[in-house]
C-alpha cells in the first residue's frame, strides 16, 4: 500500500509504540487518528506531528467510546486504510498474587479493545474493496508473549495467545475481501510498558522506532501479498549496548 494520503487509526497512540507507529504514517504522508485515554499526551503529539494527527480521547475497553471515536473518523474522513491495534498493557505477577481488577484490565484493554475496534473496520474495509479491489489492513500488536508462556506473566500471556487466535481467525476471514491482518510479535521494547507491568525491561530491548519501520515495510507489501505474522526480537538482549 501506499501510505501517501492513506488513513489511519492508531489505538494507544499517546505514548510508546503507538506514538511511533503515528510519526511513521504522518512521516509516509498518512492521515492518523490517534486513540488513547490521556488527552494531554495526545494534544502533546499533535503537536509534534501537526494537522496530520487528530487526536481522539478514547478508553478501548468501552464500546460506547469506541462506537463514537470510529463514528468520528468516519464523518472526518473519506475511507480508512489502517487499523494497528496497538493499546495494551500488562500487569504482572504470581498467578496466586493477581488480583481480579489487573486480570480483567489486561483482557479488556488487549482482547476487548482489539474486537472493538476491528468490528468498527471491517464494513468500511470491505466496501472499499467493492469500489478499488483492495480492502486495507489491520496490525494486531500482539507479543512473543502470544507465542510463549513463562511465569508471573499468566495473564498477560493468555491476553495475547487469545490476539494470535482472533488474528489468524479474522485474518482467514476476510482475505477475500481484500483485507489483511497481521499480529506481530515483538519482545522486549524500550517503552513505558515496564513501569506499567511492575517489571524489568530487558538490557537491550527493540527500539519502539524499529518496531515501527517493520510495520511500515509490512503495510508497503505488494497487493497480492499478505505477511500475517511477524516475530522479532532483540538479537542481543542481555547484553547492554
Ligand atoms: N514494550 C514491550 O516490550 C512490548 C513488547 C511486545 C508487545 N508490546 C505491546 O505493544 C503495545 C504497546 O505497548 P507499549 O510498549 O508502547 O507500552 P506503553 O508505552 O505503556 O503504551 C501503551 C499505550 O496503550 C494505551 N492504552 C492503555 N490502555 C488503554 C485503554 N484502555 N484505551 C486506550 N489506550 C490505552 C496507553 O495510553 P493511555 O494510558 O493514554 O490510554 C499508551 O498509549 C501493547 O499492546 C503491548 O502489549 C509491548
């Protein structure tokens, strides 16, 4: 695809990853609507990137809130062509030490929030594919936490082995549409995700800016092609650079 002139919707835009993914499509020429809860650290972005990022108060474990954010992207722009489902958070600790509310926050945000606003694309996807022969593209951000189990990370883990199953599932349902999906599977990022997790980042973790030329190289892809998953990692992560 090309991201001149495309639109986009980011969700967690105000920080981390998400941020980044938003620089990237405003640096290829895209139009992004960035989602997230914290309107100051939005209107802070918008005033970095420019007119080309509209910033949208939204919480995506709210159906409402979702409903409305999409209904304004819809009466402000004329077609949407991006959706990286990117906010997320964990909560870690002993399964036996994890209380109720940081289960359910991390099932919400990073399951709940992914269906939201993917059942608020997929209509529009599918009618542009009637009109240009091509849908546009969903980016599950899941993590190699998706793929792998390890310990005090049990919710985290079972939120985003259930973004590989709704991914692969959503992605074999609408590739005739001319829509992809595709989950990514980082490790270990330099964000603010640590702090919120109650956890150490490893030494050397992926770059958020790395992360987001990926997505860019993944959304560039030729029309007949899909990448549905992508892992990556830090080649080196214990050693401090
Ligand atoms: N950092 C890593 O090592 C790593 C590795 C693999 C995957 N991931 C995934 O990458 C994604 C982004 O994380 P990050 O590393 O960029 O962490 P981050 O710096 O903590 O950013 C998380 C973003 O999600 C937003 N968010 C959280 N809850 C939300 C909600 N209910 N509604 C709307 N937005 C919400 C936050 O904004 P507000 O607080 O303003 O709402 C923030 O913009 C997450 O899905 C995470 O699981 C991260």
């Amino acid at each position: 695809m090309d991201l001149t002139n495309a639109v986009a919707v980011v969700t967690g835009a105000s920080g981390g990853l998400g941020a980044h993914f938003s620089r990237m499509l405003t640096d290829q020429g895209a139009t992004v609507f960035g989602l997230a809860r914290s309107t100051d650290t939005l209107n802070a972005l918008e005033n970095e990137l420019g007119e080309a990022f509209h910033p949208i108060t939204c919480d995506v474990r709210a159906e409402a809130q979702v409903e409305a954010a999409f209904e304004t992207v819809n009466s402000e722009a004329e077609r949407l062509d991006v959706l990286i489902n990117n906010a997320g958070l964990g909560q870690f600790g002993p399964v036996d030490d994890l209380d109720t509310d940081a289960f359910d926050v991390q099932m919400d945000t990073n399951v709940r929030g992914v269906y939201l606003c993917t059942r608020e694309v997929v209509p529009t996807m599918r009618a542009q594919n009637e009109v240009s022969g091509f849908g546009g593209h969903i980016v599950n951000v899941a993590s190699i936490a998706g793929l792998l189990g390890n310990p005090n990370i049990s919710a985290y883990n079972a939120s985003k082995f259930a973004v590989r199953g709704f991914s692969e599932a959503v992605m074999k349902e609408v590739r005739e549409d001319g829509i992809r999906v595709t989950c990514l599977y980082p490790g270990s990022v330099d964000t603010n995700f640590f702090d919120v997790a109650g956890s150490e980042m490893t030494e050397n973790p992926l770059q958020p800016e790395d992360v987001a030329a990926t997505v860019r190289h993944v959304l560039a892809s030729p029309p007949n092609h899909l990448i549905s998953e992508v892992v990556m990692r830090p080649l080196r992560p214990h050693r401090e650079e």
